[in-house]
C-alpha cells in the first residue's frame, strides 16, 4: 500500500511539473530577434548578405521597382529556408519512463543534450545530405510575411503533434518504416532526400531504442556517475555523442566515427585513424569523421579576444555549430551577425512524437525563428563541432582552423592541431580500457572533471 501511494504522489508530482513546464517552456518563441540591414549574416559557413546597391529598373508595364529589395527579399528568404531546415531538439514531455527515474520529460536539465543533439544532428545531415540541402516544405511552419518572422508555433506545432502517440505506448520496430532502399533504387532525389531526413530525426526520437535518444545518452552517462535529471555540461556531452556513434547499430552509421579532442588537443594521427578502415592490412580512408573540441573561452567570463576565432570557425563551411549558452543555459550556435551570435533555444517544451510512426509530423523539429545574443554574455565553457568526409577534409580543416588560431591577439591559442597521436605524448594517461566498462577509467576522470521571436530587418 506504501508503494502504491508512493507512485500516485510521484504520479500527481509529474502532472504538476508537466503544467508548469507547459507554462515556463511557452514562451521561447515569443520574442522578437532583430538582424541588422547593413551586415552580412553568417549560418554554418554560409553568408548571407541583405543589402544591395539600391537601383529602379522599369517592370513590363512601365512601372518602376527597386531591384535592390527584390535581391534583399530573396536573400532573407533564402537564409531563413537555410535555417528552418536546421533540425531543432528541444525539451519534450509524456514521453517513456528514462530508467531509473520517474522522468518522463528533460524539462529544466536536458538542455545540453539536446543542443549536443542538434550539432551532431547537422553533421548527419551534411553526411547524409549536403550542406546545400534545405527541406522544401520549410515554410509551411511559419508566417509568409517577408519583414518580419512571426511565430503561431503554438497552435501549429498542437495541430501537427495530433498524429502522435502518448509515451506509455509500446513502440514498433523502427527498421518497418525506416527500410534502407539501395541506392540505384531512388526514383527521385526528392524522395531519398524526404528518406534521410526522417531516418535522421528518427535517430533522436525520445525512446530507448533510439541510437542518439535522451534515453540512450543517459544511459552512458550512468556509466560515469551522471543520471536523469543531471546538468550536463558541453565537455561531457561530447564524450556522451562520441560513445553514442561509437555503439550505433544502424548499419548506415558505419561510415562515420566521433573524435573528442583531449586537453585542447586534436592529435591528427589519432584523427585520421578515425576515418580510416583496415582490411587484409591495407588502409584506406573511407570513413567521415565529427571532431568535437572542448574548450573555454575564458575564466569566468568570456574574453573578447577570443570572438573573431568563433567567427572564423562559424564561418567555415566545415563547422557544424557550437554547443554553448549561457551559464546554466546551453544554446546550438550556428552563426553569427556582427558580435552577436545566431542560435537556435532547446528551452521550448513539447509534446512527444512518436517517429517510429509511418509519416510522423515534421513541423516541431524544425525551428521556426532564429535568435540572437550578444558574444559578451556567452558562457566560457563550450564545444566546437567539425565534420571531415575524408582525410582530404581533415588536412583543408586543420590547415584553415590553424590560420584562424595564429592570427588572434590572444596569447595562448584556444586549440591546436599536433602531429602524431596522443600516446605519444608523455603527459598522456594510459588509454588501456577494460572489456566491461563503457568508458575507460582516463575517460571517467575527465567526464567527472568536466561535470564540476520574431525575425525583423532594420
């Protein structure tokens, strides 16, 4: 009978967080992010300029019109298809029960991994997709005025997540809906395109199963003292996606490995044997490869100095984003406008989907509304993202990244690229692992140590 009144009040105590949560979580999209006229916008190594020369040219019917805001106009709507395409993983609720918890919703703590979903999110996407890729019903999830990017997520985001199941059902095996077809199969490249981008979300569904779920990366974050309802810092959450890729078992994932650079570090030997594959003792490099960088920006607060490197890393087409915020509150950057930065906010909550259903709803895991913050108030604590296709790749980045270093003031580079690998590097702890743990015991140590609107032109 204790038991029974135990779970009815943890039972009670659930709904109430969800009502709050549903309040506290509303109000995200509500407020207006104004971008400037006279400077170029920059997401994820694309540039967006929104300000032409002025100049009047004669329509067909004898009337003049600005051709200036004509080009303005096309580029505003280019930028925001670019970003609207960018998967957005935000705080959810009613989903299955997280093991060893009376969780059912990340609200309040999950914010972190999920804008650690959303960069390893847009690495799949480059992998699977191209950087050009945007989805063609972007669009249809926010307000068609030009000037301004108003949001009736709400009622839209209600009406779309309708289809979708509540989080005690039992769920379907994934493969029954996500059916990899063979290439020379493709009818049209709307249709592996529409296949991939599904396949891709479905890898972050809110269930166990799921190969990059909440669930799942809480499970590994069990192995190194971590649990459900924890703060996770950006330093962890990359080794968090690092084991995740690792033990995917979708057999689509082999192609594509996660490398975590130790100490500000990225030993370019170890790198590349990130991407290569042996085979009858031959090697080849046919193996993509997401490096994430843990770094700080500072000490307590972020220095100055160090903003033309962020912006020269976003600016390359190579970056994948930037799991950031500010303290306590961990935003996805993806770009840049001036001195602030462009992000996108997991801190709205909603609804759980359930994408092993066929043609599960898309709308609410695309962001309808960028947002804006000043460098100056990021959090000093935050993981850079890359992605390589090939060793190719690799050596154009690291070159790159290295000119971008060496040319800040600041006298202390944020990282560097080293060559060799890291055991060959006296300072460097034995990576010996044993065959039951999940992470290594120089792993753990580092985790533990880690863990101590509107849219409108003026």
């Amino acid at each position: 009978m204790e038991a029974a009144g135990t779970d009815e009040v943890e039972k009670i105590k659930t709904k109430f967080m969800s009502a709050w949560n549903n309040m506290k979580y509303s109000w995200v999209l509500k407020t207006k992010t104004y971008f400037s006229r006279n400077s170029p916008v920059f997401l994820l190594g694309k540039c967006y300029h929104f300000k032409t020369d002025e100049r009047d040219e004669l329509s067909p019917n004898g009337s003049s019109y600005n051709v200036a805001d004509e080009v303005v106009s096309r580029n505003v709507e280019e930028f925001r298809k670019d970003f609207i395409s960018r998967i957005w993983l935000t705080y959810r609720e009613e989903f299955p029960l997280i093991k060893g918890s009376a969780l059912t919703t990340d609200c309040g703590w999950g914010c972190t991994l999920r804008t650690g979903q959303m960069l390893l999110a847009q690495g799949l996407i480059i992998h699977f997709l191209s950087r050009d890729w945007t989805w063609q019903d972007a669009f249809v999830i926010e307000n068609p005025d030009t000037d301004s990017w108003t949001s009736h997520t709400v009622k839209k985001f209600t009406a779309s997540l309708e289809a979708s199941l509540p989080g005690d059902r039992e769920f379907k095996n994934q493969s029954n809906h996500h059916k990899q077809i063979p290439k020379g199969d493709w009818r049209s490249t709307e249709m592996r395109e529409e296949y991939y981008h599904r396949k891709i979300i479905s890898w972050f569904g809110d269930y166990p199963a799921a190969n990059f779920g909440l669930h799942r990366l809480i499970e590994y974050g069990n192995k190194s003292g971590k649990i459900a309802g924890d703060w996770y810092g950006p330093a962890v959450v990359a080794h968090l996606l690092r084991k995740a890729v690792e033990e995917a078992r979708d057999p689509e994932l082999k192609g594509i490995n996660v490398y975590v650079a130790q100490d500000c570090t990225v030993y370019k030997s170890d790198v590349v044997d990130n991407q290569c594959s042996f085979m009858d003792s031959e090697k080849s490099d046919d193996k993509a490869v997401i490096i994430l960088i843990p770094v700080r920006l500072g000490g307590e607060r972020t220095n100055m100095e160090y903003l033309e490197i962020v912006k020269g890393i976003l600016s390359l087409e190579y970056c994948i984003g930037i799991i950031g915020g500010k303290p306590k509150q961990s935003y996805y950057f993806a770009g840049f406008q001036d001195d602030s930065l462009i992000y996108m906010d997991p801190h709205y909550c909603q609804s759980f989907v359930d994408v092993s259903v066929k043609d599960f709803p898309l709308e609410s895991f695309h962001c309808p509304s960028p947002k804006k913050m000043s460098f100056k108030k990021m959090d000093p604590s935050c993981t850079i993202g890359l992605y390589c296709r090939n060793v190719q790749d690799f050596e154009r980045v690291s070159e790159e990244i290295t000119k971008i270093l060496t040319s800040s003031k600041e006298k202390y580079p944020l990282f560097t690229f080293v060559n060799g690998h890291s055991r060959d590097y006296d300072f460097m702890m034995s990576p010996v692992r044993e065959e039951r743990t999940l992470f290594s015991e120089d792993e753990n140590k580092k985790l533990k140590c880690f863990s101590t609107e509107d849219f409108v032109l003026l």
